[in-house]
C-alpha cells in the first residue's frame, strides 16, 4: 500500500529529524531513510536522542559516504531551547523520543509527564517556531481508555499533537499521530525474553493466561510512519489493522514443552489491550488500509474525508 513514487515526492530535498533517533523504531526508521532510493531524495537527517554511547554505535554502524547527510543531536525533549535549534531548517519531524515503561511509570509519575506529555509540547513548540511542515508522533495502544500513567501520558501527548492543528495560525504545518500496539522482538519486549529463558531452560512468566496484545513488525511500523506522511492532512490519529494474539500462545510457539509460571497481572497492566475504542468509534473512518480517527474540531480533515466518501465505522 505505500506508494513509492508518492514517498520520493514527500521526502524530495526534505531535512528529516527523528526525536528518540537510537531507538528501536528510530534506527529502523533512518535505516530505511539510508537505502539508496529514500537517501538520494533527502537534504539531511538529524538524530536527535540522549544516549551518547548509542549515537556513538549508530555512528559506527553508517556507511562513511552516507554520514555526509547525518547530524547527531544529542538532547532531551525536555529540553525546549535545544529542540529549537536542532530544528533549523527541517521540514519533517518524526517524533518516537519517549518513556515506556509500564510498571515503573506507576512508581515515577512525574518522570513520564516530563518526558511523553511537556516534551510533546516543547516538540510542538520547537516545530511551530521552526516553520516544520509536518510532524508525526508515535503513540500506543496504552493511550486507549488508559488505566496506567504511562497510557495517560501518551493519550494527554496525542491530544497536544492533534490539537497542535488548531493553533497553528497561517503556518502551512500538520501535525497527526500514528497509534499501533508492541514491536515484534524490538529492544525490551517479550519475544528476546522469552527466547534467552528457553535457551537457558529456565520456566518463563507470564503474567495471566489470557493475556493478549496487538503486534507490528518494525518494518510494517515504519511504512505506516511513511505512508501517514504521506497522507496525513492534520488531527488525525492513524491505526493499523493489526492482529492479536495471546501471549501464552507465542510461548507455545516458541516451545511447546516449556514450563510456565503465572505471575499475575503487572501494576498498571490490561488483560486486554485496544487500538481503537467504543467512545472513539463515532469519529473512526476506515480508510481501507487503516484507521483513521478525527475529531469533530478538526473540520477541514472531516470535509475533505467526507468529500472523499470513506466510511466511518459502524
């Protein structure tokens, strides 16, 4: 579904930044920016991220001729005054920089709403000042209906994103949001878990029988960043038709015999994730490939959606 030729126009002379650049998405994401196709395209990518050992690894991993159109940022969301001036003159923001981690959300509250929800805004800011022309935030499906502190930050970011399109006065900017659910096998999730406690025989936890979760390959995650780019027109927030699944079945297919423990379910932990929710289904359209949801203000996306015919959901 990502038109190819459409992308090459997108990203034509454009200078790119990615917030959380070392990461998993985000060193997936600017490999894929690094291919032949994608690199003769771009003016330049920043990566800005905190990590100076990790900048100094990706830094090795490039290819010398390829370093030519690279700048590493080191910085903090937090950190308004540096995101403005690593935003000279980009036109594209890709913002991935986030904190995670469900369980210790619960316990450093104020950390989280540092980095996922004022961070959002000093991005926002930092874009708005700069005179970005599109920006696209990653979210989670912790942002549905949250009952964790880091489900609730994502939301209150989401809405920043949205609601960034409101306040943009004349700038020619769109800010929307890219929602999908955990990245197969990506740096701290279950799959490596899983996989180095069979190799060392070890029992494996899980925490409830009926646990279940959406899942997204990092190459599927970043098509759907670039096909949004593509496509936004402002307020929206983009979902994946994505799958399923129980994790006590990825256990069994990773080993059939192996033993399990049932720790019970984690401080701030869902049994049942969701992507989309029933308060939210009114202002769901299918736009075949994905979801997209646009609330009721922002009405030029509405019109033209309409214009268009896509269905909302029933």
């Amino acid at each position: 579904m990502l038109n190819k030729k459409k992308l090459n126009s997108e990203l034509k002379n454009k200078a790119i930044m990615v917030t959380g650049g070392t990461g998993s998405f985000g060193k997936a994401f600017i490999n894929k920016l690094l291919t032949k196709e994608n690199y003769n395209q771009i003016k330049k990518i920043v990566i800005f991220s905190r990590d100076e050992l990790k900048q100094t690894d990706m830094f090795n991993e490039i290819e010398k001729k390829k370093l030519k159109k690279i700048r590493f940022f080191i910085g903090d969301v937090r950190d308004r005054d540096r995101l403005v001036r690593a935003m000279e003159g980009i036109d594209i923001v890709i913002h991935a920089a986030a904190l995670k981690h469900v369980p210790i959300a619960e316990s450093n509250p104020f950390e989280f709403i540092k980095t996922n929800i004022l961070g959002a805004q000093n991005v926002i800011d930092a874009a708005l000042e700069n005179k970005v022309k599109n920006v696209i935030a990653l979210s989670t499906d912790k942002a549905v209906s949250p009952i964790n502190l880091y489900g609730a930050t994502k939301l209150a970011s989401d809405k920043l994103f949205t609601s960034a399109n409101l306040i943009k006065g004349s700038k020619k900017i769109k800010f929307s949001v890219v929602r999908y659910g955990n990245v197969f096998a990506s740096r701290g999730s279950v799959i490596p878990f899983f996989m180095k406690l069979n190799k060392e025989k070890k029992i494996i936890p899980v925490t409830h029988k009926e646990m279940t979760r959406f899942n997204i390959t990092l190459d599927a995650a970043c098509d759907f960043v670039f096909w949004s780019l593509i496509n936004n027109l402002g307020g929206e927030v983009f979902v994946p038709k994505l799958p399923s699944y129980k994790i006590l079945d990825l256990v069994k297919a990773i080993n059939q015999n192996c033993k399990v423990h049932f720790t019970g379910v984690r401080a701030g932990e869902k049994i049942f994730e969701e992507l989309i929710s029933r308060a939210d289904s009114p202002n769901t359209y299918d736009l075949n490939y994905c979801y997209s949801l646009v609330d009721k203000v922002h009405v030029d996306t509405n019109n033209i959606y309409n214009k268009k015919k896509y269905k909302k959901v029933s």
